[in-house]
C-alpha cells in the first residue's frame, strides 16, 4: 500500500498539468444588456448606465465606443487560443444618440507570428534581385511620376 502512495501522486501532479486552463479578459458580456441597446432610443448617458464604461473609445469621428469580451484556453505552457469572442461597437451623431451597434465575433480574431523570418502580403512574390533591381528604369520615365514629364516640376525651356 506505501509503495502506491508516491504512484499515486506522482500521477496526480502530471494529470493536472495537463487540465485546460480557461481565461476571460474584457467586458463581462449580459445578453440582456447588450441587446437592450437600440439605435434611436439610447445615447451616450443610458449606454453608460447600461453597459459601464466601454472597453476603449474612438479617438476620431464621433468617438465610437467599443465593448470586447474574450475567452481563451490553453494547456500547460502553450499560448492561449481564443475560443469565444464578442466585439460591439456604438456609434454616435453629433448630438450623442446611437445611430447603429454592430456586433462581430470571432471571425475578427487574426493570428499573427511576428518571430517568422517573413512576412506575408498581399500581392504577387517578389524575390530578393526583383527588389533590389525593380526600380531601374522608372525614375524619370514618363508616366511613372517621374520629375521629367509635364507637371513633373521641371522648368524647361
């Protein structure tokens, strides 16, 4: 029975080392709240007192709120993966009134890996000579923007 013991919790530890660890970040989603917000009725004051304070703001137009909620898992000592995610955006006009919530989920969620040696675009491929040698002959050349064509900034005779 003693030898078991050590056995026993030798298995233990390495069982829970591999129980999936769920994480939450962002804005505590109510569905009743949430979709209590109707364009037309509400504005910034009851969306306030509705939602709280969004999880950032629009620094432009007329300042867009935004509420975003996400849960994640993962195991051991992998990166998280999101599993669920909400994003609500509120607009507003100039008098403060919603004008439209739109809602996304995760669709929106990019993974990016910014340790690759490359990085991906759009576009045809271009190899390393393509981009060294690629602008010979197009500086100056006529439609190319180019200074040497008309309204290209030379003063000719």
């Amino acid at each position: 029975m003693r030898p078991l013991l050590p056995l026993a919790l030798a298995a233990g530890v390495l069982a829970a080392g591999c129980t999936p660890l769920r994480s939450h970040q962002g804005y505590i989603v109510d569905a009743d709240l949430v979709n209590s917000i109707q364009p037309g009725v509400d504005n910034r004051q009851s969306v306030l007192a509705t939602l709280g304070t969004p999880s950032f703001a629009s620094q432009f137009n007329q300042g867009d709120w935004y509420y975003v909620s996400r849960d994640s898992r993962n195991l051991a000592f992998t990166p998280p993966k999101p599993r669920d995610q909400l994003t609500m955006q509120i607009s507003f006009d100039q008098a403060g009134n919603v004008t439209t919530v739109r809602k996304s989920g995760i669709d929106q969620v990019v993974s990016l890996k910014p340790d690759g040696k490359t990085t991906p675009t759009l576009g045809r491929k271009r190899g390393f000579f393509q981009d060294l040698f690629g602008n010979i002959g197009t500086v100056g050349a006529a439609g190319a923007g180019g200074g040497g064509g008309p309204g290209g900034g030379s003063t000719g005779p």
